[in-house]
C-alpha cells in the first residue's frame, strides 16, 4: 500500500507532521497514522494559549482500535486549534494534511524544523 507523503511536509518518527512556510505551523498526524488508526472517533487538543514542546505529548487520538497520544514536532504556543475535529473526528481519517490539520504553532525555535525528517527519510520509515 502506498501513502500520501506530501513533499512540503517535514515528519516526526511517531508520524506527525509539520508544515510551515511563513506564519504559524500546521500540525497533524500522518495518512500512514491515520491508516493504522482506523476510525478515529474522538480528539483531545490543548487551548490556544497553551504552550506545546517539541518531542512531547500535546493530545489524544482515539479510534475504534486504540488510543494514541500525538507529540508536538515543534516547540511554541498554540495560535489555533481546529475545532471541526471535536464534531468531525473522522477528518483526520478523510482529510489528514487538509481539512484533518490538528493545530497551529507559533514557533519559539524555527530549527527545531531541520531536526524533523524530511519527506524521502519519512518514506523510507513507513515502507
């Protein structure tokens, strides 16, 4: 089976990404997370406001199979969470680099983002 490894993503080995071009960062969980998931059915994210720190919990994903904590790639304070997702679980499972994106994070250390692997490192991992 083959996913989705959009190229201007950089990834976490626990399959969450990170996009940023020049405000906030985008976070979520991977199409390889969502897939090995199933059907998620509820998420637990933290307030705007709330710091996050990169390599460390920031909430739960919940599916028919399992429960899941999910880790920040990056360090900063949350500016946005997507709050579709606490009616729409199912997004991420649908939609997980678009409509499924979890937060966004204003970044207190940009290069944090060169520790992250890159898209070919994150495909070698899953394949």
């Amino acid at each position: 089976m083959s996913f989705d490894v959009p190229d201007d993503l950089r990834y976490l080995d626990s399959h969450e990404w990170v996009r940023h071009d020049d405000g906030p960062a985008r976070v979520g969980i991977s199409d390889f997370a969502q897939d090995e998931l199933g059907d998620v059915v509820f998420v637990e994210l933290p307030d705007e406001g709330e710091t996050v720190t990169a390599g460390e919990e920031f909430g739960v994903v919940e599916s028919i199979k399992a429960v899941t904590d999910v880790y920040a790639p990056v360090s900063g304070t949350v500016v946005a969470v997507n709050e579709r997702l606490f009616d729409e679980p199912e997004l991420l499972n649908e939609s997980p680099f678009e409509e499924g994106w979890m937060l966004e994070i204003e970044l207190s250390d940009p290069d944090e983002l060169d520790e992250l692997r890159d898209p070919e490192a994150y495909r070698d991992q899953i394949e």
